[in-house]
C-alpha cells in the first residue's frame, strides 16, 4: 500500500512538471498620442475627460509635436495613436498604417484687420510665400512691405506642409519670419499691417481677418467638400487596425458626443 501511495505521488508530481503554465493575457498598451498641436490643443482637452468617463480608459500621454514628428513617433512604437491635420503622403501610406477621419479644419491666410485687401487667388498667395510680391499694393493693399509669419519651417508641422504642397505646388518658401507656434503669429498680424500667416480657423484672434481664397470662404460646406484651397482632414492614424481600449478611442471619436466636440471649432465628419 505504501509503494502504491508513493507512486501515485510520483505521478502528481511528474505531471505538475509537465503541465504547461497558464498563458497571462498579454497586456494592452496604455494610450498615448503625439502629433497635431490642431487636435492636442483643441479637441483632446474636452474629448478625452468625457472618453474616460464614457469608457474607463484614460490616455497616459499627450505629447504636441505637430503631425510630421507625431507620426515617427507613431511608427516607431513610442505612441499608439498620431493625429495628423493634412493628407497623409504615399510613403506614409505605404506603411500600412490605419487612418480614420474625424473631422474636417480650414487653414485661413490671416491679415491685418484693417487691410484693404478683401482677397487672394492661388497665384497671389504663392508669389507672397514665396517671395515675388514684397508690397500688398501690388494686390490690392497699402504700399507697405510684405512680412509673412510661418511656424519653425523645420518643425515638421502640418500647417507647412499644407501650404507648401496645395498652395505653392510645391515649391520653397520664401523668407519668413520662424516662430514657435501659430498662436504667436497670429498676435504678430494683429500688429503689424503688414503681416501675413496661415493658421487654422480656430486660431482666430481680434484684430485679424481671414481671407477668401479664389472667391471662396472657409463655410463648413466649402471645406468639406474640398473646394475651399486650404481644406485638410483631421486624421487619427495608428500602426495597425485598433483593438481594445484604443478601438474605443477611435469609435468615440466618431460618436455624436465627440463630434459635438469636433463641431464646436472645425467641420464635423457629416
């Protein structure tokens, strides 16, 4: 009975060695975003405090890198999800990432409240970017001089690259005066008559005006549609198709509650 009692505890023994150890589910990566300052500094402020009430999820990290250094950040598994204000580029493409639209900004070219000027065709624009017209007579302004404001135009921002690709088809700027954020610029032109910059709408400040642009204004139905020049999309890009809390993430975004958000300061999806 003895040699029957030590083999079978022979055996349990045996088989808890060769029992395979239970699998732990593998652990989610927290939220975390980087990218369009357009989006961490007008959207994410009121979006995510109401996801986190809504869902039990909160981001851990919100960086404002801009778009260019926002999407390394993204491909290079620092963040989970990249917000880009511009459309994304071939090579970008290319690299399979998942891309969900969730609104819709207009870039306005701002002056001087008090300018003459009361618009801007594409070629107008280019030739004050890129350096060919140096005094807002030569468009319907007062004889003073030129100063157009751009963010650092090594910075990566989208606001450049949207300039850049849709109104000056491509080419180089210009000289400009660099500053930190388009905020800054924005109170330089409620200064300076003769001070230029693109921003977003919702940077709007006192003392400046947007322009319209081949005739047409920035209206929600214009910038949706694509004819306004400077349209762009609102993107939420992520490595991958989204599981878990950030596939939440990306459907709050798209919910009547975020899109109120969204509506507040750019154009809803729809």
């Amino acid at each position: 009975m003895r040699r029957l009692k030590l083999a079978a505890a022979l055996i349990a023994v045996l088989s808890a060695c060769t029992r395979p150890a239970p699998v732990e589910p593998a652990r989610e990566e927290p939220l975390t975003y980087d990218g369009a300052t357009t989006i961490s500094n007008r959207i994410l402020p009121d979006a995510l405090p109401r996801f986190e009430r809504a869902t039990g999820h909160r981001f851990a990290r919100v960086e404002h890198s801009g778009a260019g250094r926002g999407l390394e950040a993204m491909f290079a598994g620092r963040v989970t999800v990249a917000g880009v204000t511009r459309n994304l580029t071939e090579a970008e493409v290319a690299r399979s990432p998942h891309v969900q639209i969730i609104g819709y900004d207009a870039l306005g070219v701002f002056v001087h409240a008090a300018s003459p000027v009361r618009g801007l065709t594409k070629a107008q624009l280019k030739a004050l970017y890129t350096g060919k017209i140096r005094s807002w007579k030569e468009v319907g302004g007062a004889d003073v001089p030129v100063t157009v404001c751009t963010e650092r135009l090594g910075s990566g921002r989208a606001t450049l690259d949207a300039v850049r690709t849709v109104a000056l088809d491509g080419a180089a700027y210009g000289t400009v005066r660099e500053m930190d954020d388009p905020a800054d610029c924005l109170q330089l032109v409620a200064r300076d008559p003769g001070a230029v910059t693109a921003a977003t709408m919702a940077y709007a400040i006192p003392g400046t005006r947007a322009l319209p642009l081949d005739g047409l204004s920035p209206t929600p139905d214009q910038v949706r549609s694509g004819h306004y020049l400077l349209s762009r999309p609102m993107l939420l890009v992520s490595r991958e198709p989204p599981t878990g809390a950030l596939k939440e993430f990306f459907e709050f975004m798209l919910s009547p509650e975020a899109q109120g958000i969204v509506a507040e300061r750019f154009v809803p999806i729809r």
